[in-house]
C-alpha cells in the first residue's frame, strides 16, 4: 500500500464507496428477478457513493442482489437513485440502467459515517455508522458482474408487444482494492411506497459495513443475451426507472 493521499484535497472523485451486505428473505429476490436470471445466496448489498458523472459529482444509493447470468455470478440492479437528473434517461435510454431521481446524502465526519436516501418524501435507506479500523483489501485484481435489463414496449402498449424485447446488459468492471475501513453501524430499511426494499428484502442479519476504495482497471457495458418476452412481460411495468415492480409507473397498491 502507499502513503500518497488517494486524492487530492477537496476532491470528490476518489471518495470511497460505503458498502453494506446483509441477509434477506430468499423468496423476495425469487420474486424480484426476471426469468433467465438465477438467484444465488440471499444477499443484498446496498451502497452509497459518489462518483463524476458529466463532470460533476453524482450522489448515489444503490440496491442489488446475488444473481447469475448463464452461469456466472454476478448481481442484479434492482434501482440506482441519484440526484442528477440529466444521467437518468440518458442512461436507462442506452444502456437500461436503473436510475431514478433521489435525494442522497453520504458523508464522512471525523470516525462518523452517515449515509441517507430519500425517494418521493420517503426515507428508505438510512446507515449512520463508526469507522472502527482497516480492513485487508483484495490483493488480486477482480472482475465483477453486474446485471441490468433492457427493454422497450410498443408503441400503444398491446399486451405482450415489445418494440426492443428483454435483453440482460452485462456491466464487467475489473478492480483492484486499494483500501478499505470497517464500519459499525446499522442499515435501517424505512418503508416506503416507491422503494419497497423493506418488503421485499428485509434485513434478516447484516453482514458487513466498509468504507472500500477502488482503483478501476477495465469496464465493458455488453448485451449479454435475450430474456424470455412472454415470461419477462410481468416484469416489464416498474416504479419509474427502477426495477421495483409497479403500476403504470408507480407504487402497486397491494
């Protein structure tokens, strides 16, 4: 490891990414995930970061779960709130990414970590935590796989009719970890309408809480194959850009 400072004063780009897994309910992700993907251990990981998006930061809370793709492991996005609205359609539009507007608030005082996500006047991730010491990082580099899904409805919405059927987007980003601090603190799922993560994957054993730097090698974005059009049609109506089933855009009401 190297002293040099990861970033610059004042910059926000080599911000670390705030990383919780926990344990959940495994007939929610059964439900959750389309047809064609394959839910692995009950994990869900929830993480806070801030990155440069159109040169300028972009706040972010993200959910997925433990799934495979024809075979490789990987996780599926269930949603991506963030709070600048000009990557949002732009990136649902090309790549199917599940983005949608949210207030995020994340940050590191002192040993003090705090993290927040509001969507629609609701909280529904919520982490206030202490820095408690480093952890070990990964001393190879790795290939992670993260699954989205892409598709379009015909003009009209027919029953069943698509203008772009399912498609799985592969999202392979090779990292190296650069550093890592373990973090006590509790993840709190508040209900909400618009963000059902406390129905659907509720918090059963949290697991883990690090603060992780990376240092990214490779990323490739990559249709990865059809879905199945009849069995994925279920799937197809969501709240808003997100993976969370829906009505017509919105909450369901039961």
């Amino acid at each position: 490891m190297t002293d040099e400072p990861l970033t610059r004063p004042g910059e926000v780009a080599g911000w670390p990414k705030l990383v919780i897994t926990y344990a959940t309910d495994p007939a929610g992700i059964a439900e959750l995930l389309p047809p064609g993907l394959e839910p692995l251990d009950p994990t869900v990981t929830v993480s806070f970061y801030c990155v440069p998006v159109l040169e300028e930061p972009e706040f972010g809370a993200s959910v997925r779960v433990a799934a495979s793709w024809q075979g490789v492991a990987g996780q599926y996005t269930l949603g991506m709130g963030i709070d600048q609205e000009a990557a949002v359609h732009v990136s649902s539009e090309t790549n199917g990414q599940p983005k949608f507007l949210c207030d995020v608030t994340y940050f590191r005082l002192g040993d003090a970590v705090q993290a927040r996500a509001v969507h629609q006047g609701h909280t529904f991730l919520e982490f206030h935590g202490t820095v408690t010491g480093t952890g070990e990082p990964r001393r190879e580099d790795a290939t992670e796989h993260e699954w989205w899904t892409k598709y379009s409805r015909a003009i009209g919405g027919a029953e069943g009719a698509y203008d772009f059927p399912p498609h799985v987007v592969d999202v392979a980003m090779t990292l190296a970890q650069r550093h890592i601090e373990e973090v006590d603190g509790d993840l709190v799922l508040g209900d909400s309408p618009w963000d059902p993560v406390a129905r659907y994957l509720p918090v059963v054993e949290q697991r883990s809480a690090q603060l992780v730097t990376h240092q990214p090698k490779a990323r490739s974005i990559t249709n990865a194959g059809p879905l199945d059009p009849d069995a994925f049609w279920p799937h197809v109506d969501t709240i808003g850009g997100s993976r969370w089933p829906g009505t017509r855009g919105g909450p369901r009401r039961t």
